[in-house]
C-alpha cells in the first residue's frame, strides 16, 4: 500500500496537464490510466488550442514545441450559398488560437513528467475509487495480476466520459443534462496540405463540412452524416466528391486529394454532470462535460477544469483552506456552460439537422446572414472562439 497527495484517474491531457501542474507546486501526485501509452497516443482529436490553454501549457512547462510547431491562426472562414467569409480574430478581439494536434500536447505532456520524474500507472484495471473518511481517500487497481492500493488526500477523476469516475458518485447527487445530435462527423486525416490558410466551416443544403489540418502538411477534413454511416459505406473517393459538393469553388480548386490514413465517425452530443465534485472526489475535462466539437472547445474546457482544480489544491496544500475546494464545482460549471451554449450555437446555424422544418431552414439563413454583416455578431463568435478568460 502506497501513499500520495493526489491521485489522477486518467491519463490524458487533463489528467496529465493536472498532474503536470500539482508537481511543480510540489504536491505528490500519481496518474493511473487503464490503456497503454501507444494507445493513448493513437486517439485522434481535435487540435485548436484557445489563447488561454495555449498560456497553461506554457505554465506548465510543455510549451515549446507547441510555438516552434503550431500554427497560430488569427481568424476562421465561415462558407454559405457558395461564398466564404472571414472572421478576424486580431481585428475583433486582439487574440489568436493555436492549431496544434492532441495527440502532440499529450506527447508533450507525457515527455514532461517522464523528465519531472512524475509517477504515471498504465494499464491499471478494474479501478475502483473509495472514499473511506471525509480526510481520506483510497483508490484500488489491479496491474499484472496483483492487487494494488493508493491511500490519497483527493481523487481527481480525469478519465474521460465512458471512465470510472463519474460513475463512483451516487447516481441521487447528480444531475445530468444531455442533448444527443440526429447526426454525425466522417472524419478523415491525409497527408496533403490544407485547402486553406484557415479553418473553413461550409453550411450547405447536403450537410455541414469543415477543411481543418493538423500541420502545413497534414489536413483533417470532415463532413455531416448520418448516424447510421458506417465507414465501410464511405471510400476515399465517395468522401471528396461529397466534400467537394458542400464548398466553394476556390476550395474545391486548392483540395488536393490523397489516401486517407486515418478515418472515423464520431456522434454529437451536448452534455454537462452536475456537481462536479462528490467529497473529495472531483471531476474534470470529458468525465463531466461533452460539447460538439463545432465549437473546438472539448479539450479547452478541459485545460480551464484543470486550472481551477489546481488552483484549488495548491490553495489548499498551501494555506489549509477549504474555499477553492468548496468552490470548484460552481466556479468550472460556469465556464462549462457558456462553452456549451457556444458549441451548440456553432453546431445549429452549421447543420442541416434532418428534423429541422422550413421555417428552421430560414432563420438558420438569417444568422448566418446576420452573423457576417455585423460586427458585433462577429466578435461575440470571435471572443468565444478565442476563449473566455478563466
């Protein structure tokens, strides 16, 4: 039987940025994680980091090559009735976004506590969390064979939506809010560069469509479908000529075309766990918030979780003060909700959802019309889209 200050169910990049972030404050942490590293490493996410997260990577010290590789991006292209049109981060907010791949942060962040000499448990089965004492916390696990036992201060449940922690908190303390989408992202990674300097998202009559890329080399591209879409039913050459239908004809000129590498579907769906901490149980990132990724926010709302939490224990491991603790819950589910509205609000006036009448059809139409025209619509998507502050 171990000991430690904090234990981290999920490794991640919020589980790791977390731990990152505790080490440096010199609280003793122990990250536990049910998969392998290289199966870690293989989930492909989405990669535009807010201006905000972009600054607690450099906090927390896995920075640098996120700002010698990113692609720092001052706006985004919205594309309807067959015209683009741009909206400039600098000029309305006077902030970027950096486009800078998951899978990359987490290597960053693994190859930080592996040089921070920070603990981190992979292929930790049948986890189970125990809250034994109100100043007491245990967490149970089984790795090649044997039974192992970490008795810890608090639990931070970074797992993921599907991941144990969430499930530990009695089903009668939480209250949970969901909205399931009629429709889906096909999504494929290929080598070839991007159609455009900046993310396209295209609102079209056959279905929404986004031209992202994940380095000057490398774009991911994505298309609406529906639900029950397999991958099988959709070759590489079906998907372009499908993408090609939804863009302009500047983009479907610059679209240069190659064998997709990697290819999913992934459903939509909007979802937030009330409260966000059980005891000393607290719940981060993916394990109490889902938001579509139209609005890039999933990962970002993660890294805001992360802060406040951190904030709360350094306080706590500092000055024996309850008060961030206690406020956590309140604090993170502000932030959460106002990316929730952000990325539902991208995801309605993007989509041509199979339910939606034709009176849906022409207010869509006008936001979208009203959106470009005016400038105060422009930068409230742009403040959003950049981050709120923390």
């Amino acid at each position: 039987m171990r000991r430690t200050q904090v234990v981290i169910v999920g490794a991640g990049p919020s589980g790791l940025l977390l731990g990152q972030l505790l080490g440096k404050s010199g609280i003793s942490n122990i990250v536990l994680e049910q998969r392998s590293p290289e199966y870690v490493l293989g989930r492909i996410r989405a990669g535009v980091i807010e201006n905000w997260a972009a600054e607690l990577l450099d906090l927390a010290g896995v920075g640098d090559r996120m700002h010698r590789e990113g692609l720092v991006h001052k706006g985004i292209e919205l594309c309807f009735d067959g015209q683009r049109h741009r909206i400039d981060f600098d000029d309305l907010v006077g902030k970027s976004v950096v486009i800078y791949g998951q899978t990359e942060i987490t290597r960053d962040l693994m190859n930080g506590r592996s040089a921070s000499g920070g603990e981190t448990v992979y292929e930790a089965a049948d986890v189970s969390l125990h809250q034994d004492h109100p100043d007491r916390c245990s967490v149970r696990y089984r790795r090649d064979g044997a039974e192992q036992e970490i008795h810890c201060d608090f639990i931070a449940g970074c797992d993921g939506f599907h991941g144990v922690s969430r499930k530990s908190i009695p089903e009668h303390v939480l209250q949970c809010y969901e909205r399931v989408y009629p429709f889906g992202w096909l999504g494929i990674l290929v080598d070839q560069p991007p159609v455009s300097g900046e993310l396209i998202y295209a609102n079209h009559e056959r279905g929404f469509a986004l031209c992202s890329m994940r380095s000057n080399s490398r774009s991911r591209l994505y298309l609406q479908c529906r639900l029950d879409d397999h991958v099988e039913d959709w070759p590489d050459a079906r998907f372009y000529e499908e993408l090609r239908r939804r863009l302009d004809q500047d983009a479907v000129a610059a679209l240069q075309l190659g064998a997709s590498i990697e290819k999913s579907i992934a459903p939509l769906r909007s979802f937030v766990a009330e409260p966000m901490r059980y005891g000393n149980l607290f719940l981060a990132g993916d394990a109490a918030h889902i938001v579509p990724p139209t609005g890039a926010k999933g990962l970002n709302l993660a890294a805001s979780d992360v802060y406040y939490l951190s904030q709360a224990l350094e306080e706590f491991y500092r000055e024996r003060s309850r008060a961030g603790l206690d406020a956590y819950s309140a604090r993170a589910l502000q932030r959460v909700w106002k990316a929730e509205r952000f990325s539902w609000w991208m995801t309605s006036i993007l989509h041509c959802s199979p339910e939606r009448s034709g009176f849906d059809q022409r207010i869509q139409r006008a936001e979208l019309e009203y959106l470009v025209s005016s400038r105060a619509a422009m930068t409230s998507l742009a403040e959003n889209y950049v981050g709120l502050p923390y």
